[in-house]
C-alpha cells in the first residue's frame, strides 16, 4: 500500500514538473507573439462617423459599426450585475481566469476537437476581442489565457469592465452596450429598466441566436434565465425578480438616432471627407461640424418641396402611379412593401368613392377621406404640360385600386409625384459657408445632387455679370443701349440668329438700369458686341466665372453658359458682399474621439469697411486663388482676405440696379416679403427649360433652379419668377425673419446726378428728370451711349466702340428699326 501511494506522488510529482515545463515552454514560445496589454490604455474603438450641423444636432452617422463609447461611471449598476450575472460572477475575485471553466473547456477540445461552453472570463473576453481572432484552437487559447493574467497585473478591474462594454458585440451593428440600448430600445442607458438590462446582458454569448428580434422565444429564455441567477447571487430582490420576468419582450430596431435630416449636405461631406483623409473616416470615431444651419436648412427643403409641387399642380393631373388588382388585404401588403413617403408624399390606395368624396386605405390600415377641395386642381394633363382638361366635379376620375399619393397633414390633398427636379443653395456673402442645399425632390428616390453637379445655362442670370463687365469698362447706369431687332451672321451658323426679348416686343433706346431690371435681351446683346466677346470673358473670369465652359459668341449675353446652382450663388455673392471674390465651403472641422481638432478649414473673408487690403485690378484678380483652405491641423488659424474682383463704384451700383429687379421689375413677386434690402436676378432659358432666380440680402445668398432632368420646356409662362423665385421667397421668408432691414449706404466715390429719362444725361436739378447714381470719374455727361441703329452684325469678333460718337436715336428714328 505504501508502494501504491509513495507511486501515485511520485507520478502526481512527476506530472506536476512536466506540467510546469510544458507551461514554461509553452509560455516561452507564445510571449514573443503577445502584444502589451499596456495598449489597451490607448485604444481607440472603431465608432462611425458622425456629421453635425453648425448648431450642433446630428445629421448623419456612417460606418459599420454603430458604437458610442462610455466610461464606467455612465453604466448603470444593474446593466453592469446583468453582464457579471450572465457572463463571469466571479470576475471582482479571479486573476483573469476561471480554472473550473478552463477545465472544461479542455476536456471539450479533447474529447470533440473544438471548444463549446467557452469558459472565457470577462478579461479573456477582452484579451479575444482586442488583440485576438475568434478562431477556436488549442494555440490561441492559450494565448488568451496568457494575455488576460497580464491584463489583470496591467489594469484595474473597472478598466477592463469599460473596454469590455464599449467593445462587445451585441448584434444589429450594435457594438457596446450604449449603441445596443439605442437600438434595440431607442433609449439611453439610464432609461433601461432591468429586464431590459437583462436582454442586452444576454447577447454576448450569441448575438444572433438570442437576439430579441429575430428569436424573440429564445430572447426570453436567455433574458429570464440571467434574472435567476441575479437573484441567485444576491443582485436582485425576488419582487424585482418577479416583476422583470413578467415583462413583454420589446425590442425593436430603431434607426440611427439622426436629429434632422439633411442627406444631400451629409453626403456631400462624406465625400469630401473621405477625398481628404481616406476611408479610415468611418471607424475613427470622427465628428464633422459643417456651416449649415438646421432652420435654413429645413427652410430650403420645406421650399423646395412646396415649390415643386405648386409647380406640378399647374400642370395637371398625370394620372395613379398603378392600379392595384386584389382585395384591401393585398393592397395593404403592397402599400407596406414601399417606401412610407417619397418627398413627404404618402403612398394610399383609393378604397370608396362616391359623388362627393374618395376614401383611401393606408398603410396602417386607416381610412383617409378626401373630398372635393382636395381634388379640385386635378385637372387631366392632355397632349403636354400647357393642355388641361377641365377641373373636375367629382372623384369618379379616379377608381377603386388606384395608387396615388396624398399630403401628410390632418387635411391631406391628393398629390403626385412631381416630374421636374430643383436645386437650390443658400450661403454667407462674407465667407461663402454653406448654410443650405438642396439636390432635388427626394435624395433617396435619386441620389444625383443637382445643386453642384448639374451644370444647366442660366439664362438672364448672367446679365447682371454682364452688366458689372460693362460698368468696369466705363458704361454707367444711365447708358443708353438700342433695344431694337438685331440679326447676327455667322458662317458657324445655318441660318442667321435673332434674338428677341420674351414676349417679342422692342422698346427702343434704353437706360442700362432700366434694361436689367426689365431683363431687355436685345440690350444685352447689343452690348456684349460693344464690350467685345474677348474683353468681356477675361472680366467675367475675374469675376470668378468658369468661362472655360462659356460659348465665344453673343449668345453668352443671353446666358447660353451652364452653370450650377453653387457655383451661381457664390459668384452672386460678389455683388452681395461689397465686391469680394470667397468660395463655398461646407466642412467647418473635424474632430477626433477625443475631442481634438484635426482638420479645420480657412475660408477667405470679405470684409469690405475693416479689413486692410490692397487694390486689385479687377481683371488681374482672376489669377488669385480665394479657395478655402483646408488644413489638417489643430491650432488656431491666421484670417485670410478675400480679394476684391470689382470696384467699390461699379459694386455698388450694380447691387443698386439688382434692387430695381426686385422693386418694380422681374422679380417683384419678392415684394410681398415687405423688405426693400433684396436684390437678384430671374433667369429663363429657351423655351422656359430651366428657370432660374438668383438673389441675395447683405447676410444670405441663394440661387434657386427649377427644371427637368432631361432637359425639356417646363410650359409657358414657367419663366424665372414663376417657377424659381417662390421657392427663394419661402426660404428667405425664414432666412431673414429677424434681419434687420439693411440700406445700401454709397461709398464716397459715388454722386446721385439728376438725368432725363429718355437720354441718360445729366440735367438742371429744376427740369423734369429723374435722379440717378455714377461713379464720380464717369458722369452723366458722358453716360449716353447707343449701340447704333445696325440691324445687321458679323460674329462676335466685333471690339467695342466709341460710347459718345453719336447722339441717342429719338423715339420716332428708333421705330424706323422695327
């Protein structure tokens, strides 16, 4: 017997050594390949990125994994006793590991070749999760078992606790317990009562399996399962206990918690974003501030929106977008099937009809009834957009199964989809910081952004370019320009061009001032050919125009040249800001996870009464760069000054002529706003293709288009002030509601001279005339110029002529050119 027993301590003694040197070697062999637990002290987790608007609410957030990290002390204590309860309630006494689990988890890999309970501690886990794979083998085992007995000497208990909480994963992209408890509650963590603790504890051990979404009975087997032991190990009491087992399962999947939505600016800076710094920008937890603001944001859609659809009620009614076979059952399935709105235009069946009334069916299962003043504007579109059939008198137009769309609203109206598209920008004349843009109707229905990629021509947007060209060269106010037919000839051309002014009519010798706001395209023309096509070109480049994309001929008075929304609100600007040439931006800064800046953008700043500066020939200035600045640092950034590309005079009589549009010209729908300090531009191509308004106050910018996506008429009369110039009031509507109202103060280099009227020369202050604003080195005495009474030119090669060489044709000689 003493043999026997003195044998098994020997063999037990024999093991114990071999144990130990097998340990050690093995040890040995593995520690070179360990990284530092002291790492862990500088993680970074992988968080989405996340863009914010100038005020602070969130917009978007893009990444794979939805992650918010939190520190120990923002985790309530019974989340933190769910997890110790479900997944390691001894962690506050081991050493990183659980010898008993272990055990098991060995003769597992013996006996079957895989490991299946786990055994892992909570530090093992976070060993696994940071610094390992999840494949199950004998090496790696070993290798988190090594790493969670050094992450215990390296950190402290609630420092492995916080990694483990903020890593784990949890489904639905929820990684860490703060993203888990948005997701699936659409709460904060605080808000968590305890069987819901309880649920989000249970995820760990199999995310997929015991998700409360998609296996709601396991869901619960787990969850309930975790209270036991809760209450087995003294966490909870047995009412608690009780009370949390009795709870429903409520678990959803909520979206990401977006504070307003903004998807054509997020996605524009998202671009940008990953241009600069690369596609790490969705795991580094990065938060982008931008210079829009929510409230002119929301404006600008609002507008938008609004604006598209009193234009698509003009032109009657297309017909249902289909007509649906089956039973309610199934055109509530298909109702589900789509998206719940587009554009804010809500998808609903027409159930009922009578002689006075249609009722629809919702997508939830409602009953919506609209009667005839909902329906009234329906008139049926005929051959095209101008053909309308009569209003109708009662909704037998539509039938039962038909699909339309409705407004939101306690009084919805019937709605349809709108065929034109619009873009509209809006932005700081001093900065050229973006505070609006819109790309189109509805960002998910089509991506394109309309506001920045579609170049379309701009129409009479470009005369007050033209006009700013002409006041550089030496033309005032008061010029007088022949508005008479004109016919062009060209061998580039098939057949001679007459340009004509809308409506076809010619008023004879006209002021500049008058011919812009009146928006006169014989003037503009004419005097394209006086200025010269090549001059005028270099003085639109100064003024920071991409002429490279511009024809070289006269048409370009007419605005035959494309552009885009954004590029036609910042070059507006100018004339807003006194002068100066600044460019838009869109991205204020970027931030890290921890707050520190890493990437900032410098804009150029027109700052015209404080600012010093150097003058600038306006012609030279198109060889300055006034690009923002985009710059990956962190320390405050010197101001830079935006270069002046016109002259103090020319500024501000251009900027008074803009003002005349609004007051008594083609833009005078603007009136109702009851300002007198709003100035811009109608614009209207051929056959009212695009339609344009671009205007500005001292503090905002913005320039609205209307048009098709395939170009093609939008109908008659859908001009400049039709179409484009509502959506600019809507908006400027709220843009300006606490501006002050702002005079435009002359420099000094201006005088006010009073003129006749018919010659723009410069009269006795007693005689009959009206007053009128020059640059004091370019009176009224030599402010009449004509363009001639030539009905027949070349091409555009033709230079500028003398202003004064010959007296302003009288009424009587003006109507021999009709």
């Amino acid at each position: 017997m003493r043999l026997i027993v003195k044998s098994l301590l020997l063999l037990i003694l024999t093991g114990l050594i071999l144990g130990g040197f097998l340990s050690a070697g093995i040890y040995a062999y593995l520690k070179p390949q360990l990284p530092s637990p002291d790492a862990l002290r500088d993680v970074r987790l992988q968080v989405p990125l996340r863009i914010y608007s100038s005020d602070g609410l969130l917009m978007a957030e893009f990444g794979e994994k939805r992650r918010t990290p939190v520190a120990l002390s923002e985790v309530p204590k019974t989340l933190i006793d769910a997890f110790l309860a479900a997944e390691d309630d001894g962690f506050n006494d081991h050493v990183g590991i659980d010898p008993t689990g272990l055990i098991r988890a060995a003769f597992e890999l013996v006996s079957t070749g895989s490991i299946q309970s786990g055994g892992s501690t909570i530090t093992m886990q976070v060993a696994r999760n940071y610094f390992l794979s999840r494949e199950q083998t004998f090496t790696r085992k070993f290798k988190e078992i090594l790493l969670a007995l050094e992450i215990e000497q390296t950190l402290s208990k609630d420092e492995i606790l916080e990694l483990y909480l903020n890593k784990i994963y949890l489904g639905k992209r929820a990684y860490g317990v703060h993203a888990a408890a948005a997701i699936y509650y659409d709460k904060t963590l605080e808000e968590l009562d305890l069987a819901q603790s309880a649920m989000i504890a249970g995820l760990p051990k199999a995310p997929s399996k015991y998700n409360p979404v998609n296996n709601p009975e396991r869901a619960l087997i787990r969850r309930n399962w975790i209270l036991d032991r809760m209450l087995t190990l003294g966490l909870i009491e047995q009412a608690q206990r009780d009370q949390a087992h009795s709870q429903p399962m409520t678990a959803s999947v909520y979206q990401q918690q977006v504070q307003f939505e903004a998807p054509w600016v997020a996605e524009e800076a998202r671009v940008q974003l990953e241009d600069i710094l690369g596609e790490s920008i969705y795991t580094q937890g990065f938060q982008v501030h931008l210079t829009v603001n929510s409230e002119r944001q929301a404006a600008a859609q609002r507008a938008v929106l609004d604006g598209l659809m009193e234009y698509d009620r003009r032109h009657g009614w297309r017909g249902p977008e289909a007509q649906l076979d089956g039973d309610p059952a199934q055109w509530l399935a298909h109702l589900q099937s789509l998206r719940p709105d587009i554009g804010g235009l809500v998808p609903v069946v027409v159930h009922t009809l009578t002689d006075t009334h249609v009722e629809v069916l919702t997508r939830d299962n409602q009953r919506l009834t609209l009667g005839m003043d909902a329906l009234k504007w329906a008139k049926p579109r005929l051959r095209n957009r101008d053909a309308l059939g009569s209003e109708p008198t009662d909704p037998r137009f539509l039938a039962v199964g038909d699909l339309v769309r409705v407004t939101p609203g306690a009084q919805p109206l019937l709605a349809q989809l709108p065929d034109a598209q619009a873009a509209f920008v809006a932005l700081k004349p001093d900065t050229g910081a973006i505070e609006a843009l819109i790309g189109g109707f509805d960002f998910t229905e089509s991506k394109f952004n309309r506001a920045l990629l579609a170049n379309r021509q701009v129409g009479s947007g470009i005369k007050p370019f033209i006009y700013t060209a002409a006041l550089q060269a030496g033309y005032t106010p008061a010029s007088i320009i022949n508005d008479a037919p004109i016919v062009f000839k060209s061998g580039e051309l098939q057949s001679a061009w007459r340009p004509q002014n809308s409506g076809g009519k010619f008023y004879g010798p006209t002021r500049l001032r008058e011919a812009l706001y009146r928006s006169r395209n014989l003037v503009s023309v004419r005097l394209l050919r006086e200025m010269g096509i090549d001059a005028t070109v270099e003085r639109l480049a100064a003024l920071g125009l991409p002429t490279e994309k511009f024809p070289r001929n006269l048409s370009l008075a007419l605005g035959s040249g494309s552009l885009s929304a954004l590029e036609m609100a910042s070059r507006y600007a100018s004339f807003a800001n006194g002068g100066y040439r600044v460019e838009p931006w869109l991205i204020d800064r970027v931030v890290d996870s921890r707050n520190a800046v890493v990437l900032r953008t410098r804009p150029a700043i027109a700052c015209p009464d404080l600012c010093p500066e150097a003058p600038i020939d306006p012609v030279q200035a198109a060889r300055l760069e006034p690009q923002p600045e985009v710059r990956l640092l962190s320390e405050a950034l010197d101001i830079r000054w935006a270069p002046r590309v016109i002259g103090e005079s020319e500024a501000f009589l251009i900027n008074s002529m803009m003002r005349d549009v609004v007051a008594r010209g083609t833009g005078r729908r603007a009136l109702e706003l009851k300002r007198t300090d709003l100035a811009g531009k109608t614009g209207t191509t051929n056959d009212q293709v695009d339609a344009w308004f671009n205007g500005f106050h001292r503090d905002q910018v913005a320039s609205a288009w209307v048009g098709l996506d395939q170009p093609d008429t939008l109908g008659r009369r859908e001009y400049g002030g039709a179409a484009a110039l509502p959506i600019w009031i809507d908006y400027m509507r709220v843009a300006l509601a606490d501006a002050p109202m702002v005079e435009l103060t002359p420099p000094a280099s201006v005088v006010k001279l009073k003129i006749d009227a018919r010659t723009g020369r410069e009269v006795s202050i007693r005689a009959e005339g009206i007053f009128e604003w020059f640059a004091k080195d370019r009176t009224a005495a030599a402010g009449a110029a004509s363009a001639g009474d030539n009905t027949t030119a070349s091409n555009e090669t033709q230079g500028p002529k003398p202003k004064n060489s010959q007296a302003a044709p009288s009424a009587a000689d003006a109507a021999k050119l009709f």
